[in-house]
C-alpha cells in the first residue's frame, strides 16, 4: 500500500493537539464530551490496533505503513471528538454547516469544469489516480444533508438555496459514472421519503415523476454504464441463475471470494490493517483485517450512530435539528451501502465530511431542545424546553 501524506493531516493534527492543550488549562471544559458513540469508537480502534499489532508480529504487515494507516483512522476520529466537543452554540453549527455545503457547491463547480475534459470527473486533488467514486460519494453525502434540512426549513430563502444546490449537483453525481453512488442516492432518497413527517407527498411525487420521465433524459453515457454492468464479462451463478458482470462489477464478487479466504486462515482478528491486498469493499477488507471480533466491534459503532441519530430526530422540537439528523441518517445509509463496492469509511474525502457530520448531528441535544429526559447508553439528555 502506498501512503499518502496531505498538509490537512498536519493541520488536523495542530488544531487537535490545540484543543487538547486547552482542555488541560481549562480543567472545567473536560476531555472528552460523552457521546454515546465513545465506547465503540475506542473499542474500534484498540482492535484495529491489536490486529495490527498481531499483523506486524507475523510479518503480514509492514510496521511503517500500518502504522500510518491506523494513524489516518485516528485521524478521523480527531475530527469527530475536536466538533462534537467544540459545537455549543446554535448559530455555530449553522456557520459550519453552511461552510460544509458551500464547499460542496465550489467542488460542483470544479465538476463541471472537468466534465467534457476527462473521461470522468473526480474530486480536486486526487493526484495522478483519480477516484469517481469518491467524487460521487461525497457528493452523495453532502445532498443527503442539504434534502434533509431542505425538508424542514421554514425559510423561503433557505429552501429555494437548498432546492438549487441539489439540483446543481445532480448531473456532476451522473457524470461521475459511479453505480455505487447511483445506488446510494437511491436508497438516500427512499429513506428520506419514509421517514420524514414533512413535505411526503411531494416527495413521492417527485419519485414518481422521475421514474416515468428522467429516461428520457439522463445522458447516454450513464444509460450505458448501468447497462454494461449486465451486458458483457464473466457470468457468475446466483440462487441457481447466471448472470453476466463486466469487470468492474466482476472485480467485487471475486473480492468478496477473496475475503472469505483470508477469512477463514485468521477468523478471529485477521491480518491487521494492510495486511492483505487492496480490496474495494469496506466490509470484505474489514473482516480481512480485523477479522470477525473487528467487524463485531464496527457494527456495535454503526448501530451507535444510527439509534443516537434516530433518537435525536424522533425527539427534536426544532426544525434544523430535525432537518439536519434526518439527513445525516440517509446520506449514512447511503455510504454503508456504497460501501459493498467501496472502502468509504476510510477515503479521505468521504471519511472526513461524513465524522465532521456525525459530530454536528451527536452535539445537537446539548445545543437544541429535545421533546423529554431520556437516557442513552448511560448518557442523559434533558429537557431544556
């Protein structure tokens, strides 16, 4: 594996040592916020380290690189802890989350830029391998927030904003050719009309009308890359049936193949991080690399995250929080289905926004009022209505 150092790593790196070094002067603030999602974060990354560790032992892993690879998990992880404890006031979360969908509106506009240039886009800086994917996962996350908040906003404004900034990047998220990213919106959108109390209606009426009418406008190139994935390469039996999946889509079946081989020579705590082959599925390459204890361990943390933002958004008085948890709820739905074709939990690009959402999201009880005193997980969110 290759390891790739950025200048945000550094600046990650300060701005949490910073908030550490204050937190020391200022005993009152507290290490860490309490958040239901502390215990499997840290469960999370002492087994990804104890794997590792096994890893470098058995000479599956190069200790130079697993090294920094668990320090980029780390890494993520500092984004979450530095926001969820940093947010305590209304009007900040909001400057953050309009910066948050500023940048995505600028990376719209990059797009664009691309588009007619290179065979398919990516997202700014990606070096000398791009990644669509990525491109369209990230773009997949920030509309699943910007349509969960457009849902509750009570601003003329805001939703007209709102309205334009999905549309805008709708055909950047085509032309990305990604179907995982397709896919995810897809399921994005379907959460979103299940479980919103608001605008319902409209929502399903947009289905609906996108499903009589946008084949007849969606580019050729994106018709044929869905068609494709059925058309030409390797056959393959499922449920006693064949089907035909062209390389792309044939490369993650044979990945999953390969899984479950490193599997079963090390089923308790794999071969530590890097140690096996790059494999373009977060869930094949976290059973290869931390084994079933590991992968036990990353659906207690998915599980966290989900009925936290569930609560939240089932018990919010205020429309910002309502609008804000209910998108982050589907744009993680989202990645953890893109994440049967791609390692989205650890792509920068996707991993950062997703963390940073994710702390916006668990710091809203502490911030807005929420309906009655409730515990979770030992943790207490009262009534300050």
């Amino acid at each position: 594996r290759a390891v790739t150092v950025r200048i945000e790593d550094f600046l990650i790196m300060a701005v949490f040592f910073a908030w550490f070094a204050k937190t020391a002067v200022r005993k009152e603030l507290g290490l860490l916020r309490k958040t239901p999602l502390n215990k499997p974060i840290f469960a999370y990354l002492a087994i990804s380290i104890f794997s590792t560790g096994l890893g470098i032992m058995s000479g599956d892993v190069s200790a130079k690189i697993g090294f920094f690879y668990i320090l980029k998990y780390v890494e993520f992880f500092m984004i979450f802890f530095v926001f969820v404890n940093n947010l305590d006031d209304p009007k900040q979360i909001k400057i953050f989350i309009f910066c948050f969908l500023l940048v995505s509106f600028i990376i719209g506009v990059l797009t664009y830029a691309q588009i007619g240039k290179i065979d398919r886009p990516s997202a700014p800086f990606e070096g000398e391998h791009p990644e669509p994917n990525t491109l369209g996962g990230y773009l997949v996350l920030t509309m699943a927030a910007a349509l969960g908040l457009l849902l509750y906003s009570k601003d003329a404004n805001v939703k007209i904003i709102l309205t334009g900034l999905v549309c805008f990047n709708i055909y950047p998220l085509l032309m990305t050719l990604s179907r995982s990213s397709y896919l995810a919106f897809i399921l994005i959108y379907l959460v979103l009309v299940f479980f919103t109390r608001r605008h319902r209606l409209v929502m399903i009426g947009l289905l609906v009308f996108a499903i009589l009418f946008l084949p007849f406008f969606i580019p050729e190139r994106v018709k044929d890359r869905i068609l494709y994935t059925f058309s030409y390469g390797s056959h393959y039996t499922f449920g006693g049936g064949k089907i035909r999946l062209e390389k792309s889509a044939a490369a993650r079946v044979e990945t999953w193949q390969r899984a479950m081989d490193f599997l079963s020579k090390k089923p308790f705590f794999g071969f530590g991080v890097t140690g096996v082959p790059f494999m373009d599925s977060q869930y094949a390459r976290l059973l290869s690399e931390i084994g079933i204890v590991g992968f036990l361990i990353f659906l207690w943390l998915i599980f966290a995250i989900i009925k936290s933002t569930w609560y939240i958004f089932n018990n919010s008085i205020d429309y910002f929080t309502q609008g804000l948890s209910l998108g982050f709820l589907a744009g993680f739905m989202g990645m953890l289905l893109m994440g049967l074709a791609a390692n989205v939990f650890v792509i920068v690009r996707i991993s950062e926004p997703l963390w940073f959402l994710c702390a916006c999201v668990m710091a809203l009880p502490d911030i807005y009022p929420i309906k009655a005193q409730q515990e979770i997980n030992g943790d207490v969110q009262t009534d300050s209505t």
